[in-house]
C-alpha cells in the first residue's frame, strides 16, 4: 500500500525501502475519478471526495460501501437506490455509495459487504456500522431514530 513516485533507479529504491523501515512513508490510498452515471440523489463517492462528504456539518450521510460483483451488494442497490431517490428532497439527508475494489478508505476494514455507515451531521459525532437487517422497513426505521424531524417526511 506504498507507492515510489520517483523514477526507478537504485538509489531511489535503496531510500524507499530505508523509509518504509523507519516508517516514514505515508500509505497510498487508491482512488480513481467517478466513472459510473450516478443518479442525481445518489452521491457516488470515490478515496479522494469520501471524508469530505461524510463529514459534512449540516448533513446526515448514509454510506453503503460495496463490490460490484458481490452478490449480496447487487441484491440491495435497487433498495437502497429507492432510498436515495425517496430523500431526495430532505437536505440534512445524503445517501451515497463507494465503490471499495476502486477505491481505499483510511480507518474501514470491513469482513462483510455490503457495508453501511452511518456519519451523522457535525463533525463531533462518530460513524456508526449500521448491523440491522438490510431492507426498506429497516432502513427507514434506523433513519427515522437518527435524523431528526424525519418522521414527518411523509415522502419516506
């Protein structure tokens, strides 16, 4: 997960290597450019745009963080595209997704995809791992007890 950005010669290995023993190297996160057409109410997010969106002051952000190919991953996205698309209009609200095969996140490692995070708004409050069932009743049910004033959003 260290990257030489120098050209390749001796010398330069010799002096990777010796930081990478002093641990002076600072980790390569990959992130490639958002090549997929994302839905408008869908933040698509890639390694360099993520930590500026969940830790947004005014906004609640949903992360679901996925394989392409995962079974699983495929099975919910319809889901939680209608969820995205039902919250639409509720600005303290943003659902997003993260490619993870594309893209690095520094402080996730997760065992089990897709997983969902859960960033409320302000920047004091941390992350949570949401772990209940991943359906539309549930879904709502856990950001009806997060997000303030939701209830009254008939749209959801």
């Amino acid at each position: 997960k260290y990257k030489l950005d120098k050209e390749i010669t001796k010398a330069n290995v010799v002096a990777f290597v010796q930081d990478y023993k002093e641990h002076k190297l600072k980790r390569y996160y990959m992130s490639t450019p958002t090549t997929k057409k994302a839905k408008p109410y869908l933040k698509e997010l890639t390694g360099s745009t993520f930590w500026t969106v969940a830790n947004q002051e005014d906004k609640n952000v949903f992360v679901m963080f996925y394989f392409p190919w995962c079974e699983w991953c495929v099975k919910l996205e319809p889901t939680w595209e209608t969820l995205a698309y039902r919250l639409r209009n509720v600005s303290n609200v943003q659902i997003a997704r993260i490619d993870i095969s594309e893209n690095d996140v520094d402080g996730f490692d997760f065992s089990e995809f897709p997983a969902l995070v859960f960033f409320p708004a302000g920047r004091e409050k941390k992350p949570e791992v949401y772990i209940h069932q991943k359906d539309m009743k549930n879904l709502k049910k856990y950001l009806f007890e997060k997000v303030p004033g939701l209830k009254d959003n008939s749209d959801l």
